[in-house]
C-alpha cells in the first residue's frame, strides 16, 4: 500500500464516519459541525485526483462561507429536538424507498456490466506545467461565457431580492448617518463661555 | 553536504522517509515562527513604549545578565500562562471549548505551507498558491464562532458573532484585493507573483504601486482580520466583551498566538504580493544591494508588522457600525472599481509592469 492510497482511505474513512455523524448527532450545532469536518475531507479527496481548484474552492466557499452562516443560523435558533423526531417512524417507508431507489441508482451506474467505471476510459496524464486553474479560467470565460454570466446575472437578482424582503427601516431606530456624524465639529456643540469665578465677598 | 548528510536516515526509515522529512521542515518553518510571536509581543510593548516615551518591559532577564534586561519577558509571560488554572464553564461543551483555540490557531500555521522565503525556500511551491490562502484565512473564524458557542454564555456568544461577521465580511474585501494580484502577477502561485514584481526599476515595480488602493485595503482588511487595533472589538474592554471572556490560562494564550501568527501571516503575504517578497528594493543592477533574499523578506515583515503596532498605539478603536460601514461600503466599491481599472490598465501601452 502506498502512501497516497494510505491517505485515500483515512480520508474516506473520516468522510463517510462524518457524513454519518451529520445525520446522526442530537445536536444541530455538532451536525453541523460535522459537516464542516466532511467537506474539508471531501477537499482532501478531490485534491488528490488533481482537482486542487476544486477541492480549495470547496474549502474557500462552502466552508469559509456558506457554513459559518449556516452555523450563526443554528447557534441562534432554539431547536426543539423532539419536535423534530416527532413521527419519525411514519417517515420512515418513504424516506427508506427514496434511500434505497438512490443507492439502487448508483450502484447500476457506478458497478453495473453496463456502465461501469472501467469501460470509461481513463484521462490522459497531465503534462507538465498543466494548471487546472488557468484550464478552469480559460474555458469559463471563453467557451462558457454566456452561461457563466446568466448564473451571475440569477446570483446578483437573489441578493437584490434578498436584500429587498429585509431590509427595513426601523421606526424607533437611533440611526445616524455616518456622514453627517463625519462632518461634526467641536463649535456646533459645545460653547466655552467666560465665567470668572466667585469674588469673595469683601 | 546535505545530500550526504540525508542519505543515511533516508536508508534508515525507507517507506516513512517522506513523511518524517516533510514533518522536519515543517517544524523549521513553525519552530522560529513561535519565536518570532513570543518576541513580537515583546517588540509591540516596547515600541509603544517608546511612542509613550517610556521604556516598555526591561526587568526581566536571563541568568542576572543586565544588558538582556526585557528579553526573558516573552518567556516570563508564556510560562505564567501555562501554569495557570484553565477553568472551564459549567454547562459548557468541554471537547468544542478545548478545541476553539487549535481551531483558531491552526489555519494560521497551516498556511506557513505555500510562503516563498526566497526563490528555492519554500515548503509547497502550489500551484493555487493564493487560493489555498484564501481558504486557510476562512477558515480561522471557526475558533471564533465554536469559542463563543462552546462558552454557554450569551455574552461570549454575542461577542463571537460580532467577531465573526467582522472577518468575514473583511475577508470579501481581502478576496477582491487578492483577485487584482492576481491578474497582475498572471498567476496563483506566489513564487510567480513574486517574480512577477522583478525588474530594472527596483521598489517602483513592486506591485504596491500600479495596485495602490487594493494595498491599503488589504493592509487595514488584514488589521481587522486579525482582531488588532482599531478593530478590536472583541477585547474592548471599555464597552463589550468579546468571544474568548470565558477563557483564561494556556487557552486564552493560545488565541493570542493565533491573533500574533495571524498578524505576522498578513505582514509576510503583504510583503510578498505588494512589497516584492524576497526581491531587493534596489535595483539588480546594484550589485550586492540589488540582490534579493531571505534577508529583504524579513526586514519587510518586520516593518509591516511594525505597522500594525503603529496602528495601535495612534489610532482609537472603531465603533461596530463604522467598523462594518468601512467593510462594505468603503473597501468593496473600492477593490471592485479598482479591479476594473486595472483590468482596462492591462489592456493599454501603459501597463508596464508585466511583459
């Protein structure tokens, strides 16, 4: 066994025990948290196909971003858990087929004598001073410009609306426009007035 | 030499040689680093000090010796902090409320990886080099938001969601300012961007000059990044408390080893991809001046880093509101209106900073 395939299996361990923990754990906050620990496993596998964009991209955004939100969101909320595990058994024939339907799928695809990984045929190595960076830039700006630009097009429409549904301006609220409180100088607010202290009385 | 002097424990451990050596370099790059943060903390005493006119620490020394007056300080304060009580909360999540500071910590250290310290010095020569920096920055406001949360105190917990929401909305602005390295430099990998800042006129083709907004945002983004002066919201003590008030002892020590190696983090990758890195300020045709090395990247992170204490000791701490207002509606229409400029600069006769 080599180093690499050494570090192939911990990290799968690692992903699938997490993965599991993520549905699995009590409380939302360690589901959470687990999750944070599969993607940084995920990462750590797609780097080691040569996808290293991919899998730091996956780091930068998923987990620098999206789920440091996701965990403000779950830290704030006071989740009832049993609420949640209310009616699990009656779930369960339903979300059991849709597993089941899904694991069936992917195992005729992935193992099946039909489609299976072997009969596609493996990539070419990459020659040398191949950077799947510049390779992911060049065809995302030349060859998939329009879509590229439709989905940031969609993107900057979800932030507008986002920020249209919350923004609002509160009634009672002590704002003060920075600006305003930029341009204060010392003569508009306080006044030295001249006061010769108490003479005594001769 | 080296090779020689290699060869035998390479014999010796067979298989498991690759990763002992990667563990021996890894501790050469951490090892002076530690040394480096113990003895900034005793450099930013000092210079206040100085800047206050007064004298700053200069009693504690080693073995009675009286001219090393101040230097055992660093060593004082790191040995009382690891003999103190560590006391955890009650009702406090005991594993999480360990875990924050390393958590705080590591990607710190973790991004030591891809810094180029001259042109054959470096651990990982990556080829998205600033990408996984990016990542590894992102990742540090995890110690923050599991420090407060792990607490089980409102006040902690409200601190850590200040913090937070601090860094990461910091952390746009660094992006962008990063995005217009890159295009200058034509690459991620941070060798290249530094080779890409060389050439006949010295310290005016280092990219500090055509990226001049984008290096000062990144330098005040850094400052904000790391929780330092003006931006310290979360140790102001005079209004709020911030994330780690439920820490004390080696824990509360190892956040402020992630906020000194953070700092030092930002002074070296601004060195590198606005200051020229390892080149000389001089031009190459200079001759011993105009050689880069180990040496120039060091002086530039110390007067970086110089700065950031500079930016204690002068300005007074921002207010959360203002502190997001700069954030989002100074630094981001800044890098953005920058980056297109720059990308119209590169198109022109005029841009030459690059062949």
């Amino acid at each position: 066994m080599t180093f690499q395939q050494l570090i192939f299996w911990f990290f799968s361990a690692v992903l699938i025990f997490a993965a599991l923990r993520v549905i699995t754990a009590r409380n939302p906050v360690h589901a959470a948290l687990f999750l944070v620990l599969a993607f940084c496993t995920a990462a750590g596998l797609w780097i080691q196909l040569e996808a290293e964009f991919l899998g730091i991209a996956l780091v930068l955004v998923y987990v620098g971003a999206v789920m440091v939100l996701f965990l403000f969101v779950v830290m704030m909320l006071d989740i009832n858990i049993e609420k949640l595990r209310e009616g699990f058994w009656s779930y369960l024939p339903v979300g059991a087929t849709v597993a089941l339907l899904m694991v069936a799928e992917m195992a005729l695809v992935l193992t099946g004598p039909w489609f299976g990984l072997e009969d596609a045929p493996r990539p070419p190595a990459a020659p040398a001073g191949y950077s799947n960076t510049k390779e992911l830039g060049r065809l995302l700006y030349t060859d998939y410009v329009y879509p590229f630009e439709l989905a940031a097009v969609i993107l900057l429409v979800a932030i507008v609306a986002a920020i249209a549904l919350t923004l609002r301006r509160r009634k009672h609220g002590k704002y003060i426009n920075p600006g305003d409180q930029v341009q204060v100088r010392r003569n508009d607010r306080l006044k030295i007035i001249s006061m010769p202290a108490e003479k005594k009385g001769d | 030499m080296l090779d020689s002097l290699l060869a035998y424990p390479q014999a010796l451990l067979g298989p498991l040689w690759p990763v002992v050596w990667t563990l021996v370099k890894i501790m050469l790059i951490v090892a002076p680093l530690m040394l480096c943060v113990a003895y900034l903390t005793l450099w930013e005493r000092k210079l206040i000090g100085y800047m206050q006119i007064r004298k700053g620490p200069n009693r504690v020394t080693f073995f009675g010796i009286r001219w090393l007056g101040g230097w055992a300080q660093p060593i004082a304060d790191g040995l009382k902090l690891l003999v103190k009580e560590v006391i955890i909360p009650a009702g406090s999540n005991k594993f999480l409320f360990v875990l924050a500071p390393v958590l705080a910590l590591g990607p710190a250290l973790a991004a030591w990886a891809v810094i180029p310290f001259s042109p054959e010095l470096i651990l990982s020569n990556i080829d998205a080099g600033l990408l996984y920096l990016m990542a590894m920055t992102s990742l540090g406001v995890y110690g923050i938001i599991i420090a407060g949360w792990a607490s089980n105190s409102k006040y902690a917990f409200l601190g850590s969601l200040r913090s937070a929401a601090q860094i990461v909305s910091y952390e746009i602005a660094m992006g962008f300012s990063l995005v217009g390295v890159l295009m200058a430099a034509q690459s991620l990998n941070l060798a290249e961007i530094v080779k890409a800042q060389q050439n006949s006129a010295g310290a005016f083709g280092w990219f500090w000059l055509p990226l001049f907004p984008l290096f000062i945002t990144y330098l005040i983004s850094g400052v904000a990044e790391s929780n330092r002066a003006p931006f310290d919201v979360a140790e102001g003590e005079s209004e709020i408390v911030g994330f780690h008030v439920e820490y004390s002892g080696m824990t509360f020590a190892v956040f402020s080893l992630a906020e000194y190696s953070a700092m030092i983090l930002i002074s070296t990758l601004t060195s590198i991809m606005f200051l020229g890195g390892w080149l000389s300020p001089f031009p190459v045709s200079w001759g011993l001046l105009g050689t880069g090395g180990f040496g120039w990247l060091f002086a530039k992170i110390f007067f970086v880093a110089s700065m950031f204490l500079w930016f204690r000791a002068t300005f007074p701490r921002y207010r959360y509101d203002q502190i997001m207002r700069l954030g989002w509606k100074v630094f981001i229409p800044v890098t953005l209106v920058w980056i297109v400029v720059l990308g119209a600069w590169m198109q022109t006769p005029l841009w030459i900073w690059w062949k």
